[in-house]
C-alpha cells in the first residue's frame, strides 16, 4: 500500500491543516503555515502562555500550542496513511509513586506524553512524543526519568 500522502509539500500540509481548522489557507507565502485564526471563542483567552505559546482547538480537542495542533494533523494523516497506528493523546507515565513525606501525602509523580503511536513493520515500535518549543527544566528531569525507570526515550518535536 502506497503512501497517499507521499506527494504532499509544506504548502498542500498547511492548506490542509487550515481546513480542519476552518480557516483560509495562507496565499501570501506557499511554504509558510496557514494564518491562524483571530476570533475568540467563548471562554477561549487569547493571551499568549508562558513561552508565548496559543491554544488551538482541532477536532474538538484542544492543543497548547500551534505547534501541537500541526503536528496532531501530520500524525493523523500519517495514521489514515496506514504508516503509523494506535495514536494516542495525553497518555500519562507514573514516574514515582505516591509517598509520605513528614506525614503529609505527596502525589505521584508523572510524565504526560503529547503523543503515543506504533510506527514501523512488521516489528511495530512505540513511540513516544512531545512537542517541544522550550526544555524547561522539569521536563529534563521528567525526560531522564522516563530513560531511567521506563527506558523510554522521548522523541521531541
């Protein structure tokens, strides 16, 4: 089976993803991602976050950066491709347990990946990704737990 995705450039990718996002696509620059929309939702703050991240909201799932929501669209269409399989979204990874500390109960520690999926034939191999615009340093922590306890390595994005 042939991938039908195989002829697809920057610029089909973004006209593409503009359209599952209800938008126009962008005609001003062919390799540039599509212009993101502007009008508020309800309850949608368009505030940029802490590392100047939007929130994006595809098919009804809500993504905490431009970035995320892009890469989500690729992965599907990956998936619809037959490429890739089981993707999952906001899967969690305990990286300790619940503890005691002076009396008081702490909670476990964990590690949410942005995506989980099976790639490869015949031997299928998870991968686990994250999209990342900044390593703060809990995640570089999380990143080594995750080698150290599930011997997972994070393919970042």
């Amino acid at each position: 089976m042939g991938n039908p995705f195989a002829d697809w450039d920057d610029a089909k990718v973004a006209a593409h993803n503009a359209s599952v996002r209800g938008q126009k696509s962008s005609t001003n620059a062919p390799n540039q991602p599509a212009t993101p929309r502007t009008e508020k939702k309800a309850g949608e703050s368009t505030k940029k976050g802490k590392y100047g991240n939007r929130k994006v909201e595809i098919d009804g799932i809500t993504f905490d950066s431009e970035k995320e929501g892009d890469r989500y669209c690729r992965l599907k269409m990956l998936e619809k491709a037959g490429i890739i399989s089981d993707l999952t979204l906001q899967k969690h990874f305990v990286l300790a347990p619940s503890v005691y500390i002076n009396g008081r109960k702490k909670p476990e520690l964990k590690y949410i990946a942005d995506f989980v999926y099976l790639q490869g034939a015949p031997i299928r191999e998870a991968i686990v990704e994250d999209c990342k615009g900044f390593r703060d340093k809990v995640y570089i922590i999380k990143r080594h737990l995750m080698k150290s306890v599930h011997g997972i390595d994070i393919l970042e994005t």
